[in-house]
C-alpha cells in the first residue's frame, strides 16, 4: 500500500500528516502508524494526524502518538493540520474543526505558516506538592525549576511519568523557570516518551498554571520558549476560571513524499 504522506513541524514537534478522505489511506493500524512515526526505520515524528472529512465541520483531526496509539490533543498538531488543511484548499483565513477534545476555532495568517488556535476552558487546576496538575486538552503536571538548561529533562520526567500516582493514564511533564520577559518550558511526552522539542498543551497548561500562581488576572498575553522556538499563550482569567485560551506559534510544511507500507 502506498501511502501520501506529508512532513510538518510546529516549533520543532514534528509530524506526519496524512488526507484521509482519500480511500488508499483508511486501512493503516497502529503497528503501521509507529513504524511510519519510527525515526530510524520510517518518516520519523512526534505523532501522526489524519484530516477526515465531518459533516458539521470543515474537518476532523485524528491524532496518534508516535508509539502508534490513540492520542489527547495535540496543540502544537492542531496547528499543523490548520496549516495543512489550509494548504488542501480546505479552507483560508480561519476554521472551525473536530478534535478528540471537542471543536476547535482557529485563525490564520494570510502566509499560512502563524495560527492561532483556540484551545478548551479550564476550571479545574489541582496541586501535587509544589506542581500543578491539569487538563488542557490533554493532562500535564507543571513544575517551577532553576538551571533548566542544564537538567536532565528525560529522566527527571520519565521518573515522574512513571511513579505509582500516574503510571497507569501517563502524563505529560513540563519544567519551566521563569526569565522575566518570557518562560522557558522542556517538556516530556507521554505516547512518545520522551523529551520533545515543544508541546502545544503543555505549554498552555504552563501559562494557566502560573497565571494562577501569580494570581494574574484579565486577559493575559505569556510568551513561552521550547526548544524549537517560540510560541505565545493567551486567555481571559477571572480568579476562577480560564477562557478564551489561544496557543499562538508557527506551523509549517517540511517536505511530502510517499511510504510503502
């Protein structure tokens, strides 16, 4: 089976996108997903999304995890699949489509290559110690560091991943130190299980999370560094609860190509 495939990256989390309304491409299983997800021995990304068509919206995002299983929602991947479904012809300037978490609206800008992505209301913020824990489309666990930089992000996460409270469901861990003008998040994935070069719902669950810290309320503009670059979080807080929650930041086509699976 020949599969069309095509490569985007938004602020360096990567992932292979594939139109779905095209009948050649409907039979793939998740064994074919992680293969296709495998950096040595496939494509190579962070997860995989399927565009479907839906009758109520201009698309639906089907997202996997690169260990080739059902995945949360993916911020940085829904940003991606607006781009690509942009560069489809689907739509132009914004969009209203279906992801595992419910619908989503999206902006655009006129290059195709900037979206702005609304994201779910959060209520519910718990803590864990000094982490925070909650949901932004997919679970996250939050925790204030020094010298991220230097730390070792892939064990001190994978640990905490893995320990008795969370190894079941998983979650996701994101490490932030806080340089003024902007915050710095490394973030470990569940799914991909390991540390990845940004995370879209992490870093929207970091930006609420010191929001509620720093008791910062109104609408609130925070700029986050990844690894692969920079991305913007913003959303109204009223003390209790966050809305209008947009992850900003790039998303763009690396290349395209075919896999014979």
């Amino acid at each position: 089976m020949d599969i069309k495939f095509y490569k985007y990256q938004g602020a360096g989390n990567d992932f292979i996108l594939i139109d779905q309304r095209e009948l050649s491409s409907k039979n793939i299983d998740y064994n074919q997903i992680e293969k296709i997800c495998n950096r040595r021995f496939g494509v190579g990304g962070d997860g995989l999304m399927f565009l479907k068509d839906h009758e109520d919206y201009d698309f639906e995002m089907l997202y996997f995890n690169a260990d080739g299983k059902p995945g949360s929602m993916c911020g940085n991947g829904g940003r991606c699949i607006v781009a690509f479904a942009k560069f489809l012809g689907i739509i132009q300037s914004e969009t209203n489509f279906l992801a595992v978490d419910g619908p989503h609206y999206a902006k655009i800008s006129e290059e195709g290559n900037w979206i702005e992505l609304q994201m779910i209301d959060v209520e519910e913020i718990s803590k864990d110690g000094t982490a925070f824990v909650l949901n932004t489309g997919s679970p996250h666990y939050v925790k204030e560091v020094t010298a991220l930089n230097d730390m070792d992000v892939y064990t001190a996460g994978k640990n905490i991943r893995n320990n008795d409270t969370y190894k079941t469901e998983g979650i996701n861990v994101n490490f932030i130190e806080n340089k003024g003008d902007h915050l710095f998040v490394r973030t470990f994935e569940r799914g991909v299980e390991d540390e990845t070069y940004a995370c879209g719902t992490g870093v929207t669950a970091v930006a609420l999370s010191m929001a509620k810290q720093n008791e910062q309320q109104g609408h609130v503009i925070t700029p986050i560094k990844v690894l692969g670059g920079d991305l913007r979080v913003e959303f109204d807080y009223n003390g209790h609860n966050f809305s209008n929650v947009f992850l900003c930041g790039p998303a763009e086509q690396v290349f395209e190509g075919h896999i014979n699976l």
